[in-house]
C-alpha cells in the first residue's frame, strides 16, 4: 500500500539471486498478492513507476511453508529546480550555460531526514559532478544544521546517500540559478525494514493471541496474525528479542535475532502437553479408504496463483492426506504450448510447488508429498483451441499408498 494515503497499489515484485533477477509476479489492482520465493532468492524487489524501489534481503528460506507481511512504498521525491529528486524521474534536460564560469554562487547545506519521522538521520552524501567529472563525499552529522556546500557553475549532479539501517538514495540535482543565495535541501531517506514472519503448526488462534515479542528493555511488542498458525510485525535488526507464549497448554520460548531485510521462521512449539499423567487408551488404526486415482486442479494462462475452485479441492485433498498418513500423493504441474519451452517448464514448476505448499500449510507432511514440472509436455488435450488449452494449464494430483511405511 500507499504508506502516506494507505490506499492499495499495484505493484511487480521481483527477486535477486547470486546470479540473476528474476520477475516472478505482480499484486492485484486491491494490492494484494501471492508469490512463491525460489530458494535461491536473496533479496526481495518490489516496484512501482512514481515509488521508491524496496528492496529486502531475505534470511530463513529454507523450507516449504506460507508467511504472511503488508509492506508500504513511499512516493518519490518529483523532477524538479533547485532541489534532488530521484534518478528515476530524471526527464531530458541541458543547461545551456552548464559547466560555464560565473562570478555567481549558490550556498546550499545538505539534510538528511527519515521520510516517516522527519527526524534527523547521520549519514554519507556522495555528489557527481556531471561536467568536471568529479566526485565529493561528506557526513551528515543530525547535531549540524546542515552540510554546506557552494557550487560555482551550473550543472546536473548525482547525488548519492547511504546511511546505516536505510535504503540509498540515488537521486539527481539540477543547479541552474547561481543567485548568491543559500538554501537548504532536506533529502529523506526510507527504512530498510525488518520484518519477522512466523508459522506455526498449532492450529490453536488462542495460543497464538499470548504470543507477544520482548525486547532486551523489555518492551512487549504484539504481532499481527494471520489465521491460526501465521503472523508477522516489524522489529529493530540485529537486535535480540525472546518471543513468549504458551503453546498445548506448555510454556513456550524462543530467541529471535532477525537481519536486516525478511526473516522467515519457524516455531519450534511443543508437541505435546506435558500436564498430561493418564495415558490415553490406544487409538485403533483408521482403515484405509478406497483411494482415488488422480485430482486436477486448473491455472488461469500464464498463471500459478491457485483459483478459489482449486483451493477447495485441495482443503479437501489436505483433510484426506493428514487423516491417512500412509498415503502419498505426486503432484505434477503441466501448461499449454503458448510461449517458450523453458519458461512454461518453470511455470508449471511454480504451479507444483503451489499446490504443495497449500496442502502443507494445511496440515500435511512434506514427506507424503513429491512434486514434478512437465511443462508444456504430455498434454490432456490437443492444443488447438482455447477450451482445450485450459485443460493443459493444470496440477495432476495422483495418490498411492506408502507400503513400507505401512510395513514399519
């Protein structure tokens, strides 16, 4: 969303890995949105024309599980006279006199301020000298009323701001007017966030409702939660909170250390409680059901967001899987012919892994699950017209029972 108006925006996220970036969906007109994150994926990109880019590192995403965050874009600072904006607005521009002599100056002391708080913010301002080719860095101290420098000739200069704890800027600034006059240029600088995201294999929204994060001063911070087994808020980097609750009526405690960026957890809660002294009688095992040949779920075109029909085949799939251990299911994402080779191999890739981590955060064990990518291969229906291509763009759900662990 709009961090100022808090209206909902629609956004492109992308990801960064040590290799490459790579697009890997948009949200929704009403903002919202489902991405699945490779693991490769160290950081996350969001972008939006006329919005500051987000960028967030990524730490915890190593394993199959849904989080749940709201993230917020700034606006950027406009092209204009006088004063920096970002690089992103810059429009074609010369200075006619640019790089020229004159008996003229202009004063100007530099400011750096949270865009959120307008609080001060210590920081290094590097400044690129378009003409000259020349490049000056300073520090921005909050104590000073700004850093003063005095440019002597008209020019379009890159103005550059790292600060500890903030996104860069990288903005432009136009000096076209030497009006032996100073001015102040207040440059506001974003958050790099941090969130913590967490899921849970509780299903209890009371045990989640007493989980609350302590800081080292012993402040209480409260999450915001998602269902019953997800939340998320927003905390200080490297510093160390202990995250208390109370979970199958058992105390509960784990020691959060997040990084700078999106960190993605686990809690590590008890199984079971351990006020209980009378053994429950064994439970027979339940019979196995006739089991079902195969279950397709179907993707819009160039797809993987799952469709409210698919979700409720699968709350159905997830209910029959966790009642019956034994039995696994192979999950195989196809797409029609439309496009490249590789890159339908990849969307039917996402579409797999989808519908696993559906049924997985809905209570089924990873290891009843095996998921393959087909591609546009092994069709169910020729591909000649659109109603027969809509049956290619799908996930085949083929399920089989594990004789050996049945055995053991």
């Amino acid at each position: 969303m709009d961090a100022s108006s808090k209206k909902p925006l629609l956004v492109r996220f992308s990801v960064r890995t040590s290799e490459n970036r790579k697009s890997i969906g948009t949200s929704t007109q009403d903002g919202t949105f489902t991405i699945q994150l490779p693991c490769a994926a160290t950081s996350l990109i969001v972008e939006k024309s006329e919005f500051r880019m987000l960028e967030l590192p990524i730490s915890g995403n190593n394993r199959m599980a849904a989080y749940f965050l709201n993230l917020e874009l700034y606006a950027v600072d406009k092209q204009g006279s006088d004063k920096p904006y970002f690089q992103s607005e810059q429009s074609q521009l010369v200075l006619e006199n640019a790089g020229t002599s004159s008996n003229g100056t202009a004063t100007r002391y530099f400011k750096l301020i949270d865009v959120q708080t307008k609080k001060n913010v210590k920081g290094e301002i590097c400044l690129l000298y378009t003409k000259v080719a020349n490049q000056k860095c300073f520090t921005y101290l909050p104590s000073s009323k700004g850093e003063k420098v005095i440019f002597d000739q008209e020019d379009i200069i890159a103005v550059i701001v790292n600060a500890q704890g903030y996104q860069t800027y990288t903005g432009n600034l136009i000096i076209d007017k030497l009006d032996n006059k100073s001015n102040v240029y207040e440059i506001a600088l974003s958050k790099m966030q941090t969130f913590v995201a967490f899921s849970t294999e509780s299903k209890a929204s009371s045990d989640l409702l007493k989980l609350e994060f302590i800081s080292k001063t012993g402040a209480k911070l409260r999450p915001t939660l998602i269902g019953n087994s997800n939340g998320f808020l927003e905390l200080s980097p490297d510093d160390t909170y202990t995250l208390k609750g109370n979970f199958n009526a058992q105390p509960f405690e784990q020691k959060i250390k997040p990084k700078q960026g999106l960190n993605f957890i686990s809690l590590d809660i008890p199984k079971t409680s351990l006020t209980t002294t009378v053994p429950e009688p064994p439970v027979a095992p339940q019979p196995l059901p006739s089991i079902p040949t195969m279950m397709v779920i179907h993707f819009e075109q160039s797809q993987y967001q799952l469709l409210p029909k698919a979700k409720t085949s699968l709350d159905s799939i997830a209910l029959f899987l966790a009642t019956y251990p034994t039995i696994t299911a192979q999950i195989t994402g196809f797409t029609d012919n439309v496009g490249d080779r590789m890159l339908n191999k990849t969307l039917s890739e996402f579409r797999a892994k989808v519908a696993v981590n559906y049924l997985v955060s809905h209570g089924v064990s990873e290891a009843q699950l095996k998921w393959y990518a087909m591609g546009q291969n092994f069709p169910a229906a020729d591909n000649t017209h659109e109603s027969s291509k809509a049956l290619n763009r799908r996930v085949e759900i083929k399920f089989s029972e594990n004789t050996v662990s049945q055995s053991k």
